[in-house]
C-alpha cells in the first residue's frame, strides 16, 4: 500500500475536497481528510498549517490543500519551513510543480472554474517524477530561504 494523500479544506472548497477525495480513493489511495465538511466558517491558515504540520511529521506522499481561491492557503503553506506549495492552473503547471520544482502540497480553489478539472491536475502531479539535475539545485535554492 502507498503512502496515505493528506488533504485540508476550509469552508470554500468543501464540494471540491468531496471530489477529489471520492477520485483518489477510486484510484485505491488512502486519503486523510483534515479539512471541513460543512460550509461552516474556519480560517484557512489554520487548516495550512495543520496540513504542513502533519505532512512534516508523519510518511505522506504530498498534500492537498483548498480554499475559496486557492491563494491564501497556498500563501499560509509556504510560509512553513519546509513546503513548497504549488498553486497549479492547469495541467501543464501541474505537472511542471513536480517535474521542476518537486512540490510536496498543491492547492485549489473551489471557487475557481478551471480549464482542466482539478482531478486531472492532480492525477498529472501525482503520475510525475521530479526531474532532479539543474532543478535539485534551484529547489535547494528555494529551501535556502527559510534561513
């Protein structure tokens, strides 16, 4: 069995985290869901950092964080040492989030209508190795400025 799929919400994205959710458990993943499942009103930072949180100390694969828009909880994200939360559009910048940049949390806004289905983006990320080489450097880099 993989590694368990951590994802959080906050009250804007609750149908969104239902979605993918019901996607990746299809698929045979193990999901642990830390988000709301009512449109009741929490504070998306709060549910950033209870993420990265558990994301940093336990055997996860990646996390999934989603807000109304997918901003604020991307922002709250990376200001946690050791994330690098991506807030992809579409699949090509999905799959570019770990091909390149070897993110550890993606985000979504379930206010947002998007092109690509955010299943799709998802299964892009997930289906893509990070490519190391010249990236390793610049993702080194990118960590380098928590200090």
């Amino acid at each position: 069995m993989s590694q368990p799929i951590l994802i959080g919400n906050d009250h804007g994205a609750v149908e969104l985290k239902n979605t993918i959710v019901s996607h990746l458990e299809k698929k045979g993943f193990e999901v642990r869901d830390l988000g709301v499942g009512e449109e009741e009103a929490v504070d998306y930072p709060d549910k950033a950092e209870e993420l990265c949180r558990e994301l940093l100390a336990g055997d996860y694969m990646f996390g999934i964080l989603l807000c109304g828009t997918g901003i604020g909880i991307s922002i709250s994200a990376n200001k946690m040492d050791g994330i690098r939360c991506a807030l992809p559009q579409d699949i090509f910048a999905a799959e570019m989030s770990k091909l390149h940049n070897n993110a550890n949390v993606i985000a979504f806004g379930g206010r947002i209508k998007y092109q690509d289905s955010v299943t799709d983006m998802v299964d892009k990320y997930m289906e893509t190795e990070f490519e190391g080489g010249r990236h390793e450097r610049r993702v080194g880099k990118i960590m380098d400025l928590e200090k």
